[in-house]
C-alpha cells in the first residue's frame, strides 16, 4: 500500500483554494509551483500549500479528497485555521 495526501494550496493573496491527493507531497507541490499538473493552479498560481493530512493508503486520501471537495468555501477556511491560523505558506518546510 502507499501512502496518500490531502493537501490544500492557495494562491499568494489566499483568494483562491485548490485541494489534490497525492502519493508524494514534496514532489506535487514542486510540480505545482514548477506549474506542472493541474491547469486549474497554473491559471490561478494556486502553489502556496496551507494544509494537508496523511493517510495509509492512497485509496483513504482519494475518499477524503471527495468529501473535501464537497464542502463550502466556510468549512475549508475552518479547516485550514484549526492547524494553520496564519495560513502560513507550508511548502518550504517540505521542498
């Protein structure tokens, strides 16, 4: 099995969210910010990474991706501030 990723990136003015799944968090959000991958982020610069969870499998991370996506802008943002208050910009503790 391998493990997955949830993660959440927002653009520099933390106007716009994108949420992913990944097997390899540092990998994606390099390719994020390298402007691989996702249109969406590449037309939005969404590459600031504010939030992810950790899953044993990828399977989990995929089932959750789901549910995230379902939700409303207010749930994310609560989300994002009960582990990131200041929405501080994750990826250069990864990279």
């Amino acid at each position: 099995m391998k493990q997955g990723f949830v993660y959440i990136v927002t653009n520099k003015n933390k106007t716009t969210l994108y949420i992913g799944v990944t097997n390899n968090l540092m990998r994606r959000i390099q390719e994020h910010r390298d402007g691989l991958g996702s249109l969406f982020t590449k037309k939005y610069k969404t590459h600031h990474l504010v939030y992810f969870e950790t899953f044993d499998s990828i399977e989990e991370a995929i089932k959750r991706e789901k549910q995230l996506k379902r939700w409303s802008r207010i749930k994310k943002e609560n989300l994002i501030n009960g582990k990131n208050s200041n929405w501080d910009f994750l990826e250069d503790n990864l990279i």
